[in-house]
C-alpha cells in the first residue's frame, strides 16, 4: 500500500488524456492504435509517479505542516528518501525506455513533460501564474503525445481546451486550498499568499468561459455531425465542479475524488456516452446490422 501511495496512483488519471486522439479521431477500435496508446498511458503513469516522487522529497519538509499531506509516505518517514530516489530513478528509466521504444515524438513529448514537472518542481511552483501555465502545458503535453503514437492530426480547439481546463482544475484547486489551509497556507505554499479568493476566482471565470467556447467551436468545426448536442451535458459537468470549487470541499482539493459526487459522475458519463456513440455511430450500425 505504501508503495502505491508513493507512486500516486490516484493521479495516473491525468494522463487518460493520452486516449483522446484515439477516441476523436474515431480510431478506437483499431486494436493496434489502441494497444499502441495503452502501451503510452502506462510509460505516462511511470514517468508521472518518477517526477511525483521527486516532488515530495524536495517538498517533504513543507508537506509535514499540511493536515493532508503530511500522511504521504516519504513526509511520514515510512520511506526513506534514498530509497525513493532510488525508485524513481528506477521507474524514470523504464519509462523514458518504453517511450522511445514507440515513437521519437512520443519520447519527445515524455521527456518533455517530465523535464517541465522538473522545473515547476525546483522553481516555477514558487511563481504565482508561471505554476498553472507549467502546469497546464503538461495536460496539453499529454494529449499531443496520444497523436504523436497514431499520427494523427488534433484540432487546436480541443489543444486550446485542455489547456483551460487544467488551467480552471489548478486555480480551483488553489482557491479550495486557500479556503482549507487559512493562515497556515503561507508556510506550506508561497504562491498561497498571492493567490486570494478574489484572484482564484477570477481565473476560474476566465478559464471556465475560455473552456466552455473551445469546446463549443471544436464541436461546431468537427467533421463529427451532432457533436454540438453533447455541450450542455459538458456545461453542466463543468459548472458542478466549479460549484465544489466555491464551497472549497474535497473534491476541489482533491480533483480524482470527482466520482464521489453522483450527479458530476452521471453528467460526465452522459456526455461521454453521446460523444462515442456521435463518433462511432456508422461504425455501431455496421456492427449491429
């Protein structure tokens, strides 16, 4: 259990990301492509636990005075640090190994993101703003490098509107740890003095409106008819979280405990079940006549 907490794999849900090329370009069932995506979702996930690994020897100190992440295993002392870095070193080889095994872009793309984790890691994380663009740039990092696998071209819209939506999941995460942390935020998060309730918010109207328009003209533009029926389900899974975010609960601490609420899980599943079914419509009808 130990070593699953040191890995985060509750996090490994970011790089899910890798798959939307695949699923947009209605290439999923092509069992090679999809073999060739999962096998990138796994070199992600071992190269994001690498850098997480990193991140919390540097930040162990700091994690100890946080109610919640002082229980993680390197700040609790129950792994030592030589011994996690010594893991990740071990999982950042495998990793960059399996990518370049599949494709020198996708290699590219995965060093990339891990060299970008490392400068947010030992500098940008310190710098309010610079923090959620590193950030936001590495979701982006992880789709693009879902297309670099198939070669397939993605829509810059849909580029453009991951970017916004990690950009709204870190400000609202900053915002709810603001609220959570009060006059401790300062000695576990420099950033935390900069970013007010007043600022968070006002981010997340950016991002939330900037999100809501990229997706809404990558549907109109698709080449998949239909698509525009899927964005109110989209508007509403979105406006949900961002009503967590204000209540400054869980989940906007904690964005993979998402699924506990019923109503964003239903919204979201909604809207992903009427997007596949608008891709691969002929494909069903084929397959079902």
């Amino acid at each position: 259990m130990e070593i699953l907490n040191l890995l985060r794999v509750r996090q490994w849900y970011k790089n899910l990301l890798v798959y939307l090329p695949i699923i947009f370009s209605g290439n999923l069932f092509s069992l090679k492509l999809l073999a060739l995506t999962t096998t990138g979702f796994i070199a992600l996930c071992i190269i994001s636990s690498s850098q997480y690994i990193i991140n919390d020897i540097k930040d162990a100190q700091k994690d100890r005075l946080h109610p919640e992440k002082r229980h993680r295993p390197i700040a609790a002392g129950r792994i030592s640090k030589l011994s996690a870095i010594i893991i990740s070193l071990i999982l950042l080889a495998i990793g960059i190994g399996v990518s370049f095994k599949l494709s020198a872009a996708f290699a590219l793309a995965a060093t990339s993101l891990f060299l970008i984790s490392m400068i947010y890691t030992f500098w940008l994380k310190n710098i309010a703003i610079a923090d959620v663009m590193a950030i936001s740039t590495n979701f982006v990092l992880r789709a693009a490098s879902g297309a670099f696998l198939i070669d397939v071209r993605i829509s810059p819209w849909l580029i453009l509107g991951i970017f916004f939506l990690a950009w709204f999941l870190v400000t609202g995460k900053r915002h709810a740890e603001v609220m959570f942390l009060g006059k401790k935020a300062e000695k576990i998060r420099k950033t935390l003095t900069i970013y007010t309730k007043d600022l968070t918010y006002g981010l997340m109207i950016i991002s939330t409106t900037a999100l809501a328009m990229c997706y809404a003209l990558y549907s109109f533009f698709s080449e998949h008819d239909g698509l525009l029926l899927t964005l109110p389900f989209a508007l509403y899974t979105i406006l949900r979280y961002f009503m967590h975010v204000l209540q400054g609960d869980d989940i906007a601490r904690n964005p993979e405990r998402a699924v506990t609420d019923k109503k964003l899980l239903l919204s979201a599943a909604l809207w992903a079940a009427i997007t596949f079914i608008i891709i691969y419509k002929e494909t069903l009808l084929n397959t079902i006549i």
